[in-house]
C-alpha cells in the first residue's frame, strides 16, 4: 500500500480509538478532514475502511492474506 493511505489509515485508527466508539468508527468530517476521495478509495479496496448507514466511517482492522 503506498505511503500516504499507510498514513491516513494509522491516523484514522488513533481517531477512532481516541473518539472511544465501541464500532471503531469515526466521523465523516474526521475523515474528510484527513483523506482526498483517492486515498478514500484505496482504503475501502483494502478493506480498511467502510461507510456505515449513518454517514460514519469504521475503520477495520486489517486481515492476513494468505500466499
């Protein structure tokens, strides 16, 4: 994953457990405030990230692949 997304992720997780919501989440400004729609992208492809019906954002912990 290149750096940026690296980064933007770690620091959404910071948020998330910072925020203290029981989901992981964090909220849309938060978000936007930290990530371009690009860098939104690869996170939601990765599996770091997904859009809850609310308008949050949970961020997912990340999942062994298997080679």
């Amino acid at each position: 994953m290149p750096t940026r997304p690296r980064a933007v992720y770690l620091t959404l997780a910071v948020h998330a457990d910072a925020q203290g919501a029981p989901d992981s989440s964090v909220d849309a400004a938060t978000v936007a405030r930290l990530s371009y729609k690009q860098t939104r992208d690869t996170l939601v492809a990765a599996g770091l990230l997904e859009q809850q019906p609310d308008g949050r954002w949970r961020v997912l912990t990340p999942r062994l692949q298997e080679v």
